[in-house]
C-alpha cells in the first residue's frame, strides 16, 4: 500500500516537471519570435536610413567638392537627427570644411545688411523631419546670407508615407522657386511603419527636383522623379545628375524686359526709320521679330535665339533708369525690377555700388567711355595768328635775346670805352648797331659788314639763329593756317567748369558723379527734344560755354547724321569716365547663370565689338568737310602781317609828320633868333 502511494507520488511529480517545462519551453519560443520581429524592424529601418545616408554622401562628394569654395553649411531643425548628421559628417569631413548650426545670423529688418560684407553660402545641406521646419528653415535663407545660385539639397527624415512623397517634395520645391533657388535637390526618408503599412519596396531612396520650364508650361516648379538610390546600385541613372543645366531652354515662355531708347545701344525700329530716311523697310514678319535694334539690341536679341525665350518688351515711360533703392523709393526702369514688373532690364545699364545693392548686374559685357561733348574755341584774331606758330618759350628766348643785344650795344654806345665798342660792334658801324640787328632779324640785309672778326662772329650767330627762327616760323604758319582757326577748349570737366561751360545731360548719367556732389549738383538735365533742337545748334556755335555728357558711341552715332546737314559734335580730349554695361535684374533671380554663360562667350568670340562696329565708328568724330590736302594761302589769311604794316606805316608817317613840324618850328625860332640879333 505504501509502495502504491509513493509510486503515485512519483508520477505526480513528474508530470508537474513535465508541464513546467513546457511553460518554459513555450515562453521561450515566443520571446524568441518577438526579439526575431523587433530585429527585423529595425534592421529595416537601419537599412533605408544607411541607404539616405549614402546617397547624401554621393552627392556631397561628387557635386559639392568640384567647387574652389569647400565650406558646407548644414542646417538642421530636430535633435533626433543628429546621429544622421554625424555619419554625413564623417563621410564627407575630410572632403569639405563644414559649419554645422540651428539658427543663422540675424539680419536686419530691410535684408541688407550693410556693416559687412560676408562670404555668402554656396553650398548648403538643409535636415528637417517635417514641412513644418522646413518653413522656419526658409525663413532664414536671406539673400544676404545664401547664394541663391548655389547648391541646395534638402534631407526630409519624417515623412510618414512613400505615396505622400510626391507631394511633399512639390511643396518644397514651389517654396524653394519662389526664391529663385533653382539648383536644389530633395530626398525623403521613410517613417519606420513602412514593412507594418505593406509596403516591401523601401530597398530606394528617390531624388526629387524639378523644372521651372518645359514645353507646357512656364515658371511653375513641378516635381518629378530625377534619380533613384538602390541599396548596392547607387544612382540608377548615371547620366542624370543630380543638379543639371535648368535654364538653358526656355522653351519659348515670355520674359519681361524694361527699356527705353538710349542711341545707339537702343533704338526702337520706329525711330530708326526717322534717323536714316533710306533705311529699308521690313516686313511685318521682320518687325515682329526685331522690335529693337542698336548694339545692345543685338545682344537681347541673341540672347533670346540662343535661350529660346519670347520677348516681351516693356517701354519705360518717361525713358529713365531711375534710382535704385527700397521698394517704395524705387523709379524709372529700376522700379519695374524692384516690383517684379520685369525680368529683366536693358540699355546702357552702368554697373555701381548703389545699383548692386538692390539689383544684381551679369557679366560686364562692354566698356564705353563716356565724353563731353563741347562746341569749338572762339576763333583767333589776326594778331593772335602771327603768335600762335612759335610757344611761349620760344618767344620768350627770342625778346630775351633782343633784349639783351640791344642792352649791350646801348651800353656799349654811351658808357663803353672806344676800345671795347670798337672791338664788340665794329670800326666802321657802331651807330647803326640797332637798326641792324633788328634788320637782320626781320630777313633784311645789311649795306656794309662790320669790321672786325669777333664783330663778325657775332652777326654770323646772330644770322644763323634768326635763319632758323623764321624758318620755323614760316613753315609752322603756313600749317597752323590750313588748320582750324579756333582757341583750344579746355581739356577735361573741372577745367571747363572752372571757365565757365554750364554741363548738360539729356540722359540722367549722374551716377558717374556720385563720388562728386559738387559737380553733380551743377548738372542740368535737358529733354531728348531740347537736345535735338536746341543744344545741337548751340554747340556749333564758337565760343559757346556750354558742354553735354554723352557716350563716345553716341556722339559718332549723331555725327553719322548730322555731318549731312553740316553740323557736327565735338568732343572734349580727356574722357569723363568709363561705363561698364551690364544687364540688371532681381538679387536673386536666376537668370545670371545663363546670361553670364552666353555674355562671356560674346566677349571672348569678338561678337560684342562686332556688333558695336555697326554703329560705333571713329571716323565719324572727324569733320568729313575740312579739306585735308594742300591748300593754297589767300590774302584774307595774311590779315595779321597786312595790320602790323599798316601800324608801322602809320608809325612811320606820324614819326615823319612829327619831324617836319618839329623842324619847322626850330627854323622859325631859329629864325626869329637870328632877326632878333640883328
């Protein structure tokens, strides 16, 4: 019976052992199977994040170190992306210098910052989780901080769906256009419920950008699948990268362009035909397709063939580039910039430090000098004629030199000794020293030599130099008669101004004195029409104190025109200042990328010279009437020579007149003497 139980006991124990080991079997089963699930969710989120990781990577290292600028700006918004950063960091810091913040400097309210200039952010990488942060990450992109033509990739780590990729990157990217940030990239990280949501295709990460124009549409920023990163592969699509040439074709969209007529850079076609009245006339399709032209009219209209754009003119109205500066304070063509009116603006556009700070110039495409025009000197007199062959200091040499001849043989006369008169003017002529040395400088000859061979030494020295002065004189004043007739007009604006010349503008080029108010405050602007008619008579007149700035092209494009009616412009000898031209539009338009390409490539093929030999030619600042061979002396240019004569005879007969009568009277005193003592 004992035995019974004790078996009974036995069998009880083991199955309890039995049934405990199964509990633990079965519980160790299902941790297990939760540790197997809970490694694969994260090995998946691993793997898609690795994946952003190194398609972040390729881009930085393929793209972002062919620039001379190494600096990498990354901005990030969330602190759980931090570990993300670090891994980029360490993949690409032995590549790129790199500044990592969360908040930018602060800039003032207007966005210039004007204390200092700083080296603006080229390259940038912006980590963000939602759309959210994306926004306050925006806010901080100023111009004055970030190269709008720069690089930008933008790193979304929190999207929460693979189907809500698409619309998540067009907000980005419509955010991005309207800043004109056109370079950009945008990839988008998976949330972590991807595998749980039944989407098994996360082995990718997809590359988003996009195209602001395209054969449908224009200035619209559409996303679109650029590239895709495979785990293994890296980008799909080799030959797409990940930044590529986006203005290059403009598939025809219209682009707004400000100007007005400036001669001869602009000249619309109506005004041509009123300039040249044999100017062909075109057809209407020709004048659907040349509106302009002029030297920088050709350049648009190049620029429009080459980038496939549509031009819209816009007609600046009164025609004035107007004064760059805030919104509100903006005029003339540069308000049309300022308030987004116009793409862009053309027409001797001068690049300065005030326009630059408002407006962004392209590349300097030309460089014109900008002149005075002046009228001629006020013509010479006859006795200013006989002076003008020989300068001053020939002239003082020569009176000198008389001066001293004569000093000498008057002292020799009446205070020398008879030796040393005898041996200085001669034995047979020291009375008529005088009269002979001004004979012989005058051309006449003497009636008897002196004697005495230093006498003679010195009357040969005498002749020789008197030879070669009339000489010289001879010649030089039959040239300077066959030249203009006119005193010299001062050289350069100060001494214009200092003589008295009032400066005229009929364009508002007083940016070339901005660095000197004085003068610019002297400046009186004139209408188009006042110049033509009035200031253009004035300044044929000789004499006239007056002098009007004007590009060097202008001015021969003028004289091409008005030497058929007999006027002419002339020009002052030392230039003003130096213009360099440029195309302006918005600080942060996308557009100089493009243009610089093809502006620099006019310059260096020659196009922009010839384009401006069509109008610009030197030729023209000559006066096509004045006779330029040999021409013979008639008696009206000898008017001079003929009024010395007629004052040395009426010298003459005065003198003589006066010696008759002083004669007379000393016979008749003389005579009265003589009866007196008789």
């Amino acid at each position: 019976m004992r035995l019974a139980w004790t078996c009974t006991g036995q069998l009880l124990v083991l199955l309890l052992s039995e049934l405990r080991f199964s509990a633990a079997a079965a519980n160790l089963a299902n941790n297990k199977t939760l540790a197997k699930l809970t490694g694969q969710l994260q090995s998946a989120s691993f793997n898609h994040t690795e994946l952003l990781i190194r398609a972040t990577a390729d881009i930085l290292l393929q793209h972002y170190t062919t620039f001379t600028s190494k600096q990498l700006y990354v901005r990030w918004e969330d602190g759980a992306s931090g570990p993300l950063v670090d891994e980029i960091l360490r993949r690409t810091a032995t590549h790129l210098s790199v500044l990592v913040e969360r908040d930018p400097p602060a800039t003032p309210a207007d966005g210039l910052d004007q204390s200092h200039h700083q080296q603006l952010r080229l390259l940038n990488l912006l980590l963000v989780t939602d759309c959210a942060e994306f926004d306050h990450v925006v806010a901080g992109l100023t111009d004055e901080l970030y190269d709008y033509s720069g690089l930008y990739t933008v790193l979304l780590v929190g999207a929460s769906s693979k189907r809500q990729h698409l619309e998540t990157a067009g907000i980005i990217l419509r955010t991005l256009w309207a800043r004109y940030i056109v370079n950009v990239v945008v990839l988008i990280g998976d949330g972590r419920q991807q595998r749980a949501d039944g989407d098994d295709d996360d082995d990718d990460v997809r590359l988003y950008t996009y195209f602001p124009y395209g054969e449908d549409y224009c200035e619209r920023a559409l996303p679109v699948v650029w590239n895709v990163y495979e785990r293994g592969v890296g980008f799909v699509h080799r030959e797409h990268s990940p930044f590529p040439p986006k203005l290059d074709n403009f598939y025809h969209c219209p682009l707004a362009v400000a100007t007005f007529p400036v001669f001869p850079f602009i000249i619309p076609s109506a005004m041509m035909a009123n300039l040249w009245p044999g100017h062909a006339e075109r057809t209407e399709q020709e004048e659907e397709e040349e509106d302009l032209k002029g030297i920088e009219a050709m350049v648009l209209r190049t620029l429009r063939q080459r980038l496939n754009f549509r031009l819209q003119l816009m007609n600046v109205d009164p025609p004035d580039w107007g004064t760059a500066g805030p919104r509100d304070q903006a005029t003339g063509a540069s308000a049309y910039i300022r308030h987004l009116r116009a793409n862009l603006t053309i027409g001797y556009w001068a690049t300065t430090l005030h326009r630059n700070r408002y407006m962004a110039s392209s590349f300097a495409y030309y460089t014109s000098q900008l002149v005075l025009a002046v009228p001629p000197g006020p013509p010479y007199t006859s006795l200013e004629l006989l002076r003008c062959p020989l300068d001053k200091p020939i002239w003082t040499f020569l009176l000198c030199s008389l001066a001293a001849g004569l000093a000498v043989i008057g002292l020799l006369r009446w205070a020398g000794s008879p030796t040393a008169r005898h041996f200085v003017l001669g034995h047979n002529a020291p009375n008529r020293a005088w009269p002979a040395m001004i004979a012989v400088l005058l051309g006449a000859g003497l009636s008897r030599a002196p004697r005495g061979s230093f006498a003679r030494a010195l009357l040969l020295c005498w002749l020789a130099g008197t030879l070669v002065l009339r000489s010289a004189y001879t010649s030089s004043m039959i040239r300077f008669l066959q030249s203009d007739r006119n005193h010299t007009v001062p050289a350069n604006l100060p001494a214009l101004l200092d003589a008295g010349y009032q400066l005229y503008m009929y364009r508002n080029y007083s940016f070339a004195f901005d660095a000197y108010p004085h003068i610019g405050a002297r400046v009186q602007l004139v209408t188009a029409h006042q110049f033509r008619t009035a200031i253009v008579r004035r300044l044929q007149r000789p004499g006239a104190r007056l002098c009007v700035l004007l590009p060097l092209e202008t001015v021969t494009f003028l004289n091409r025109n008005l030497t058929r009616t007999g006027q002419l412009l002339r020009i002052a000898r030392e230039r003003v200042t130096v213009a360099k031209l440029a195309i302006y539009t918005q600080r942060t338009s996308a557009l100089l990328g493009p243009l610089n390409k093809l502006l620099e490539r006019f310059v260096a093929s020659g196009l922009l010279h010839r384009w401006a030999a069509q109008y610009h030619q030197l030729r023209f600042l000559a006066n096509p009437y004045q006779y330029r061979g040999r021409q013979q002396l008639v008696l009206a240019d000898m008017d001079g020579p003929f009024e010395i004569l007629l004052v040395g005879l009426g010298l003459g007969a005065g003198t003589f007149l006066i010696e008759l009568v002083a004669g007379r009277w000393e016979g008749g005193k003389r005579k009265k003497r003589q009866s007196g003592e008789q």
